[in-house]
C-alpha cells in the first residue's frame, strides 16, 4: 500500500472521480478550488446506436475494456500520481447495475491501493452539484434536473438536503427525447438529433398538445406528447425531410412551454421557503439544448431568479461531476466505507448531508 499523504495545509485537494452508471465511460480529476485538471469521456453511442437504446450488458462490458485506460490518461492529463490523491469519488447508483459496479469496485480498489477515501456518488447528486464545480453557484437553489432516466424539480437546500417538489409520472424528457428521435427516424441519443432538425423546422405547422401546461403543482408528464407525435406520424406517413424537422421543431418548443410552466410552478414554491432573489440550476444531458435554455432563462428572469446552467460538456454524463460531489462529501467528512453497495435505484431524497 502506498503511504498516506500528510495533511496538506494549502495545497488544493484532489479527488479523482469515475463514472459508469450508463453509456458514458468516464474519469476526471478535480480539485478543491473549482480546477478540472482532467476530463475524459468515451461515448459508446456506436456500441448502442443500431440498437436504437442502450443495451445494459453491452454497456458494462464497454466499461470493462475502457476504464482503466480513460483512468490512466486522466491521471496523465492531470499530471498527478496516486499519492497525490486525497480520495477517489465512484458512482454507485442510480444506473445500470453492470456498469455501476464496474465503476465503483473500481474506485475501491484505487482508493484501497491509495490509501485514501471512497466518496460512493449519487449519480443524480453528481448533476444537481455540476453548476457548483462550474459557476460556484451558492445553496440554496432551485434545480430542474432534466436527464435521461429523470425528469424532477427539487429546492436543494445544501449538500446531502435535498427535496423534491416535482417529478414526471411516466417519461423523463430525455427518454421522450430519445424515443420521439426513434418516431422520426433520427438517430440515437435523440436529443442533440432532435435539436439540429428542429433549427430547420417550422413549431407552428404542427401543433401538439401540451401536458400539464396550467394545472397546479409542478410534475411532469411526456408520455401522451409522444403518443401525439406517434399519432401524427401514422397519419402522415412516408415523412418528408421538412416534416420530419417540423414535428422536431414543434416537439421541442412543447417541451420548453412544459419545462418553463412547471418550472414557474416551482419557483413560487422554492421562494415560500426561500425569500429573495433565487437561483434556478438547470442540469443533466437535456439542459445541454440550447432552445430550452433560453426559454427557461426567460422565465427565470420573469420571476426573479437567475438561471444558470453548466457548460454543455458538464451537462452530459462526465465524471468531472462525480469528482466534485466527492470534493463537497470529503470536506465535510462524509466518506464511504469499501463495502458500500452499488444501487439501480437511488432517489436523491435519500440522501443524507453533514449532520446540522
Ligand atoms: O444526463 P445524461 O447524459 O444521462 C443520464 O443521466 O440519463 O442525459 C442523457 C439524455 C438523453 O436522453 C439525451 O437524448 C439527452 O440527455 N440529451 C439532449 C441533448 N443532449 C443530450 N436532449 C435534448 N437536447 C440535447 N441537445
Ligand atoms: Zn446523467
């Protein structure tokens, strides 16, 4: 075992972060004050394309063959050893649990081998704190967390506090994304295809309904917009190139009216407990488009909070993130034990912070 380092007194603190909870494999090293030292991701979105989804096994395997390799280049990028380390942040759930697992014995064994803590990560606690590690955006604030598997608004109150107001009841927006994409014969992931055609299209030639739009509360549903979108599919079948940027034009702007009417929902809600100027942090793989952005940037600034959202390369899955989660829980002490268990299922509301 390699020796443990001694306090550092003002040197930064470095966590190296590992990400495996889907189609991404990815390492990075952050430090303390905001600096990602390294930062690498390799998509296996050619693995999975001709599938039109991710296939959980061929995922875990991809993971195998490349994480000790994106592991040590991070390392290199870095230009750090595995004595410099003050902890290795892994993440253990929510995900598929093939991949999960592959990442995070992974990060036991660095951390064993190091001598340095497990930081066992919340994927989704990895996106809520992204805008943090990007643009040191201070607790409390109002988090739309818009991902693929995930579709939630939840007043952050500090790390490990958080609780939800919203969240969808059947699709999460990346997954109406991805399977309108596939409706359309576009490719997969759907989301970043959805939103180049619909810069061609025209929203107004073909209207959707709007679910939820108006009602009370601030949950979200997707499922009957796909259905609309299948719907007008059938009837106009074989597509045009035109239509087919249409329909993607007109499905995106009903997402950003949902998103920003369920988000101003949210916002009352938020400012109840929080006086004041807000802050709205928009993260995970959909807060990468740019549409959405702006419309709900609009309405932040129509209710007084600031939206601020993590550039693009942090919005998607990266372990930059991860590494920053295991930054705040080292600080404030909340490491994991080298038996922590890797999790399918792991709502952010189980979470704990630093005791009060
Ligand atoms: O956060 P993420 O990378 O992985 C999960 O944790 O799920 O999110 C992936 C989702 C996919 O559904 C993908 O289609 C969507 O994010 N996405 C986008 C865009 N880029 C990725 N959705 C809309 N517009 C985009 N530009
Ligand atoms: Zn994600």
């Amino acid at each position: 075992m390699l020796e443990r380092r001694q306090p550092k007194g003002k040197e930064p603190v470095l966590i190296l972060g590992i990400e495996t909870s889907c189609d991404e494999t990815a390492a990075a090293v952050v430090n303390d004050r905001r600096e990602i030292l390294a930062n690498v991701v390799a998509s296996q979105v050619l693995d999975h394309q001709r599938y039109g989804g991710v296939v959980p096994e061929i995922a875990a395997r991809a993971h195998v063959t490349h994480l000790d390799g994106l592991i040590a280049r991070a390392m290199r990028d870095a230009k750090i050893t595995w004595a410099q380390l003050d902890g290795v942040a892994a993440t253990a759930g929510p995900g598929l649990i093939g991949g999960v697992l592959v990442g995070l014995v992974t990060g036991k064994a660095i951390a064993a081998a190091a001598g340095v803590p497990l930081i066992a990560v919340n994927h989704l606690e990895g996106h809520a704190l992204s805008a943090r590690l990007a643009a040191g955006v201070a607790y409390p604030f109002l988090l739309l967390l818009v991902t693929g598997g995930h579709c939630q608004l939840v007043e952050v109150a500090s790390l490990g506090r958080y609780r939800q107001l919203g969240t969808t009841i059947d699709d999460a927006v990346g997954e109406a994304f991805d399977k309108v994409a596939r409706l359309l014969g576009l490719g997969y992931p759907g989301g970043p295809e959805i939103e180049r055609a619909a810069l061609a299209g025209v929203a107004a030639r073909v209207p959707l309904p709007r679910p939820m739009v108006g009602r009370q509360g601030c949950d979200f549903s997707f499922s009957g917009l796909k259905t609309a979108v299948r719907r007008v599919v059938e009837e106009r079948s074989p597509l045009t190139p035109q239509l087919v940027n249409d329909i993607a034009a007109s499905f995106q702007s009903t997402v950003a009216e949902v998103l920003a009417d369920r988000t101003a929902n949210a916002m009352a809600m938020f400012r109840e407990r929080h006086p004041g100027p807000g802050r709205l942090v928009v993260a995970g793989g959909v807060a990468a488009n740019s549409a959405l952005r702006t419309r709900l940037e609009q309405t932040a600034k129509r209710h007084g909070f600031t939206m601020i959202a993590p550039p693009k390369e942090l919005c998607t899955d990266n372990a930059a993130m991860i590494a920053w989660a295991g930054v705040e829980r080292l600080q404030a002490g909340l490491t994991d034990g080298l038996d922590a268990a890797g999790r399918a299922r792991w709502p952010l509301a189980e979470l704990v912070g630093p005791l009060q």
